[in-house]
C-alpha cells in the first residue's frame, strides 16, 4: 500500500535539541573539546558597566568558526546558515526557539575587540594541539600569498603632488555631482590618509611607470578587457584605494592586478598545524618580513616548551641578512638563493685565510671597507693599480678601468652555508616538505576555509580574520588527529614524549658549550 506523508505543524511540549544531534557529530564533538570560558576575563575590560546587553564574546567567537568552518564569508548568510542547523545551534547554546544576534552585530563586535584577543584564542588552540603531540616544532615551512581585499579596482584614486591636492579633489567632486553619466566610480568615503593621497615617487619612478604604461598598452592588446575605454595601468605609486587604503595593488603571472592583503604563513611539518599567520601590506617582500615572523613564531614555540632548529622557505625569503639573523637564533636555514647570487667573479679565487682574492693572473684583490648599497651591506675589494697595469687580460678584466674592484654580500659565509645545506640530501628532503606542507595548508584555507577574501577595511581587520581562518583550520586537524589516536592511547604518550623532549633540549641548549648531544628516537607502534 503506497504510503503519503503528511504534515502538519505542531507545538512540541517536549524538545531537546541534545537528542537530535548525533554523538559523532563535528560540532558536538568540537563543543566537547573547545572551552572558551577565559574570553570573559579577556574582554571585559572592552565593555561599558550600563547599557543594553552584548552578544556573548564566547557565542561571538563561535560564530566566527563556523563561517570559516563553512567558508561563509558574508555575515550575514552566516546567520541564515546557522539558523537552519541544529547541530550548529547546539554547538553556541541556542535552542530552536532563541533568535540568532543579528548580523551587523557581528561585524560591530569585530571591531570591538583588538588583534590581540584574536592572537591568544589562537594561541590557546595552539597550545591544545600542543597537548596531544600533533606539534613537533624543530622544522617550520613558510610561505605567502594574496588574499583579496575588500575593495574594487574600479574605485582606485589618483595620487596627485601634494601642492596639487586640494583642487584635484574639488574638481573629481565637481564631476562626480555633476555628470553621472561618466563610468566613475567613486568612494562614498575616503578614508585614506593625506601620506597615501599623495604623490611620493619621484621623476625617475614617475618615468619608468610611463614607459611600463606604454608597454603594457602594446603587449596586452588582446589580453580581456584591453580594449576597454578607461583601461589602464595601475601601481602603488600613482594610485591609491580611498575604501581600504591599507589595501595594495599586486599581481601574479597569468593572473588579473588586484586590491590584495599578503597572508604570512608558517606551518609545522610534523602534522600541518599552523603555528602562525598574519596580514601585510601586499607590496611588502618577503624577505623584508621574515625577521618579524621568525621572531613571533619563536616566541610561541619556547612558550609551549619547543625548540625551533630548520626553517624552509622558498627564494622570495633570500638575503644574507635573513640566514645571518637565522643563524644568530640557532636555526638553520633552508632557502634557496637569488639567481643573482654567483658566490663572486669567475675565475677568481677566495682565500678565506687573508680575507682577499686571487685573479687569473694571482694578484690580490684586498678588501678596503664595507659599504651599504640600496640597503644591502657589501664588502669591497680592489687590486693595486700597479698590479693591473699592463696586464695581458686587463682589457677583457677591466676595460678602462685602472683597477679590479669587486662588490660582493658582506654575508658571503652565512650564504655558502645555506647554499651547501640547501643542496645537500637533507636540503632536498626538506624542498619536498615544504612543498606538501606549507602550500596544501594555503589551499584549504583560501579554496575551504573562508580565506579567498577577507570581508573587512584596513589591515587589522584582515589580521584577525586570517587569524580565526587558521584557528577554525587548526580545531579541523586536532578533531581529526585525536579521534584517529585516542583510543589506542597514542596521543597522551607522545604529548609525555614531546614534553619530556622538549625539557632534554633546554637542558642541551644551556649546555652547548661542552658539546653534549643527546639523539631521541621515538616510534609509535
């Protein structure tokens, strides 16, 4: 007999939302898991003594995982969403009949609280994956990307000399009022500062932009969009974003110029957690931002009683300043060199003893001084004129010169180091690391994880929301990894091991200089 349903709303008298969600359930399992309880001490101070009611800083926080547990970028489809899950309002202490906050509430209450909240609910789901041995510490990968800002290339602003400013604004006003038939499309508000409205490249830059607008006019014809009236070519130095003016124009081969914030991360290569992220400007260089990564992730690490020793970047982090200051922190660098790092000229012979080189025809080129040259310290070598004079190869050496000068990194040690660690087989080892690694992780966050775009204005704001990304992506591997492990017992044994581990080395460290060395072996059956 064919059955039919029928339905018929009713007034329960009985609900409890606890049975309708299984006991398997991620978010069931993850609010086991997930104690929240320290941000009232945390934020309080954030508050007022009288008024209306707040959302709950811990309800708050939970909201934020699950858009990027769901890579939910909108808050206000996160609402929606989260109304229409039960185990979702299980998971913030919502019954069926409570209303969800509403959306703007959310994006409020972003603003409210500093980067500084969001870094320790970080670091607290850090140090829980530190419990249970998901992190080994000694080897970390790093890398970048772009992540979309919240803003329109279509919106970008004229950087204009500062004498100029004010009547270029009166006039872009005079147009914007007065003929809306023009494809403008101004900022309601510009909120960008007098420093980023105005002109700072100088003529030669200004030059340069001009010749690689000229250029890029006549390469790009058929590139989508070339054609179009208004098409142009846009830099950091001409032009400006009155929406997000930390936002910065940056490109990628094959890929369209765009309004970008540069995500830095770094991931531990024992089990893919993430030990740090942060927002930058994203015309910054890598290099320039590795001593400030190195610095925060080192910190956290000794925190949670573990000992950095490799970090494994790719060519982008490259100066000798870099594997200098890496050394000077007892870690051991695996970054391949610049192209344009040749380890000094041909034919020419380094003898380290003398802190000189031999040339073909073995005359010395001594060192003189040392010179800072476009922010990089050089050691300078020169032969003796009397040396070069009438020599047979002077002409192919020098030209016209009257002596063989040589400017090469003062870091010439801290690179040759690198480059023999780089090519030795623990070098290629650890290429294929952090290629498996670092780059897989920025996949899932940008591709799973909420991370394509960032939803908010100004750099802060872009900070936290990497920062929720990486948590919500580190409770995802930490719910994975202990129900893999608990029930053979294997996760309490190695959180034991790494902190009896992590007690060996800070002994060994503060013994190094009587060269004791100890080799821990640890296998999981």
């Amino acid at each position: 007999m064919q059955g039919k349903k029928k339905y018929q709303e009713k007034l329960f008298n009985q609900f409890q939302l606890s049975e309708r969600v299984p006991k398997d359930n991620f978010y069931r399992r993850l609010k086991e898991v997930l104690d929240l309880e320290y941000l009232y001490a945390l934020t309080k101070r954030y508050y007022g003594s009288s008024g209306q009611k707040s959302i709950d800083p811990v309800v708050f926080f939970k909201l934020c995982l699950v858009g990027y547990l769901e890579n939910i970028i909108s808050d206000r489809k996160l609402i929606t969403h989260c109304s229409m899950r039960l185990d979702i309002l299980f998971f913030l202490d919502y019954d069926i009949d409570e209303e969800l906050p509403w959306h703007s509430t959310i994006s409020r209450t972003r603003q409210l609280f500093p980067e500084s909240v969001f870094e320790e609910v970080f670091t607290k789901v850090f140090e829980l994956c530190v419990s249970v041995g998901m992190v080994s510490g000694h080897t970390q990968a790093i890398d970048s990307a772009p992540v979309k800002a919240n803003a329109s290339m279509d919106s970008l602003e004229l950087k204009v000399p500062e004498e100029d400013l004010e009547s270029y604004l009166r006039k872009v006003r005079h147009i914007s009022k007065r003929d809306k038939d023009k494809p403008l499309r101004q900022a309601k508000e510009n909120k960008a500062g007098k420093d980023q409205q105005t002109l700072s490249a100088s003529k030669k830059e200004l030059q340069a932009i001009k010749s690689r607008n000229s250029k890029w006019a006549k390469d790009q014809d058929q590139r989508p969009g070339a054609g179009n009236k208004g098409s142009r070519y846009t830099s950091n130095k001409t032009h400006y974003s009155p929406t997000d003016p930390d936002a910065r124009i940056s490109v990628k081969p094959g890929k369209a110029r765009k309004l970008n914030y540069l995500s830095q991360l770094t991931v531990d290569t024992s089990n893919h957690v993430i030990t740090d992220i942060k927002a930058y400007h994203a015309d910054g260089k890598d290099n320039q931002q590795l001593p400030d990564i190195v610095k925060r992730v080192q910190r956290r690490l000794w925190n949670s009683g573990l000992l950095w020793e490799n970090c494994v970047a790719d060519t982008g982090y490259s100066s000798g300043e870099n594997y200098a200051f890496l050394e000077k922190n007892q870690i051991k660098s695996f970054i391949p060199p610049h192209g344009t790092y040749k380890g000094g000229p041909a034919g020419f012979t380094y003898i380290e003893a003398g802190n000189y080189w031999l040339c073909p025809q073995v005359k010395k080129v001594t060192f003189r001084k040392q010179k800072l040259e476009k922010g990089t310290l050089k050691d300078q070598y020169f032969t003796k004129r009397s040396d070069c004079k009438g020599c047979p190869i002077k002409q192919q050496c020098i030209g016209k010169s009257y002596e063989k000068r040589i400017n090469i990194t003062a870091y010439r040690k801290e690179y040759e180091r690198n480059i023999a660690r780089v090519n030795s087989p623990q070098g290629r080892y650890m290429k294929a690391k952090r290629q498996s690694t670092v780059e897989p992780v920025f996949g899932t966050l940008t591709q799973f994880m909420g991370l394509r775009k960032v939803n908010t204005l100004g750099i802060k704001q872009a900070n936290k929301c990497m920062q929720l990304s990486a948590i919500a992506y580190n409770l995802k591997k930490y719910l994975k990894f202990i129900e893999n492990h608990t029930k053979s017992g294997v996760a309490s044994m190695q959180s034991i091991y790494f902190s009896l581990k992590a007690i060996i080395q800070y002994i060994l460290r503060l013994f190094k200089p009587f060269n004791f060395s100890l080799q821990l072996n640890y296998t999981t059956k």
